[in-house]
C-alpha cells in the first residue's frame, strides 16, 4: 500500500492535540515556521528525519505515527481527535459502543457528560486547573464530532446491548455513586430521556440511521468501524462517555490492518443478525424502562 502521507500529516495533528501543544511549539523544536508545520499536517512530508525528530518530541513511535500496523493513542483528546479525522473521511459508520455512540444522543446529553466527567475526578481537582480544561477541550471534539457527523448525514449503524441499557437506566448519568438522592433521581430521569430517544429512532428508522438491540450483551469492547473509499480502519477505545465515564486513563487503538477490519466487521455482522430492529428493539427498551421505573420509581421527563 503506498505511504498516505495526508493520514501521517492527521496523525500528527492529532497528537499535537492530544500533548496541548501548539504548531509554534513544533515549529521551535524542529527550527522550521508554524507554516512549515501547518504544511506537515496537509502532508507534505519531505524527510523522514523530520517525522523522526516529531515522533521523539511527541513520545510516540515512528511506526505509529506512519501508520504502520497500529497506532496507540494514551491521550483520549488525542484519540477523539483521530476519530474526528477518520469520521470525516467515512462513507458509512458501525459500531459498538456502551450504551449508545455519543453521535445518536441529544445536545442536552453533553451537559450532563460534563458533569459527570467532572464528578469522576478527584475533589481537589474539581475547582479547577488543567484537568478541568482538558475536558472542556474534549468535549469541543465530542461536539465538533456530532455537528459534522450531522453535516454530512454519514450513515451510522449501532449495536445497542440492553444491559448495558439497563445499567445505564438504573445507575442514571452519575460520575460518581454517592451523589445525594434527589440528584441521582434527577439523572436516572435524564438517562431515561435518552433511551425514550432512542425508542423514537427505532421506530420512526429515519434514513441513515440504523440501530439493532442485543438482548443480552454484545461484545464487551468498545469499538467502531470506519468504511472509507480507499480503505476502511477500526479504533478500540478504553474511553466511556456513559455512565461513570472514563477519559483518564487507558490506551485506544487504530489500525487500517485489513484483517483487523475483516474481523471486527464480521463481529458486527453477527450481532447485526441476532439484533432487534424497529418496534422489535423498541418494546425491548420500554420493558427495560419499565423494570428500571419499578425499582427507582422516577417519573419520566416531558
């Protein structure tokens, strides 16, 4: 396969992201302008000696930031911005994701995400500081993701498991157990919110969105297929956005690798068949809600 070197010049970018450091930042330890570096980022690679001089300052591999076989990514900004990169570039999207891929759920989700994501620190860090900005700057990604995705109209396809649902039901949109009770009540209804919205796709099935619910539980690991034009990638994440998410720690993966394709997308397949579409995995949802309403007992959001 020939070099792609617009796929380096985005990788580039995205552990640029990822370590907050600026193209200036590049630029001084390379002793090239941050036009120069702008252009590396377009793909125009001259050297590999220049690669090998990033790749040293970024504290990532030079196999990795070719592409070669597998990137790792143990930064999740880096990691969402690679996502938004391969997004980008996708003719159609499929994944499995616990609960629910980010990119089907409301605009008022990513509120409660920063609650979340800020309730699961350390309280000594929850004032403010680095970590605090750092998830703003992931959730700019998470939101610049949805709002191209919705751009574009790029076809999604999701596996859902419903106990991953019903977790998600029952636990509500905490970051944190030990919330006081009126404020888990509150999430537990915000999650609900979510899955009624999910029931409204199911069964309105609007083009380009598609949505199969396991009744039990899918493969474990979080992960998405992107089919593109010229070849298609896999990312596995470590990363939750849903209940008791995680964004601190852990290490994402991407290959191109045509087996690792071929796997993944024969993985999907197999759930897609077993899966319950349209009213089918509607009703499997309200029985879920109905199970989570008799034990907490909340009412649902209007």
């Amino acid at each position: 396969m020939p070099i792609q070197f617009e796929e380096i010049g985005r990788r580039l970018r995205a552990h640029r992201i990822g370590r907050e450091l600026s193209a200036d930042d590049i630029a001084a330890h390379l002793g090239i302008s941050r036009a120069a570096v702008y252009r590396l980022e377009k793909g125009e690679i001259v050297k590999i000696q220049i690669l090998e001089s990033i790749a040293k300052f970024l504290d990532v591999s030079l196999p990795s930031l070719l592409g070669v076989g597998v990137e790792y990514y143990s930064n999740a900004l880096s990691f969402f911005e690679r996502m938004r990169q391969l997004e980008e570039k996708s003719i159609q999207l499929l994944g499995n994701f616990s609960p629910v891929s980010t990119l089907l759920l409301s605009p008022e989700y990513m509120t409660y995400l920063r609650m979340m994501l800020v309730e699961a620190m350390p309280e000594d860090q929850q004032k403010g500081g680095p970590a605090l900005v750092l998830i703003d700057r992931i959730l700019e990604l998470l939101d610049e993701r949805r709002r191209s995705a919705g751009r574009r109209r790029v076809p999604i396809v999701s596996i859902v498991g419903s106990q991953d649902i019903e977790r998600f039901l029952m636990l509500g949109m905490v970051g944190r157990l030990d919330l006081p009770t009126a404020v888990q009540a509150e999430r537990r209804a915000a999650a609900r919110f979510e899955i009624e919205r999910l029931i409204e796709t199911l069964e309105k099935q609007p083009i380009g969105t598609q949505i199969g619910i396991v009744d039990g539980q899918p493969p474990s690991q979080t992960f998405q297929i992107y089919e593109r034009e010229d070849d298609s990638a896999v990312t596995l994440s470590p990363y939750r956005l849903g209940d008791q998410p995680n964004v601190s720690s852990g290490i994402a993966i991407v290959t191109t690798a045509p087996e690792a394709v071929r796997h993944f997308t024969e993985t999907l397949d197999a759930q897609w068949t077993i899966a319950k579409k349209g009213s089918d995995g509607a009703a499997i949802l309200r029985r879920i809600i109905a199970r989570a309403d008799a034990v907490s007992r909340i009412e649902p959001i209007r």
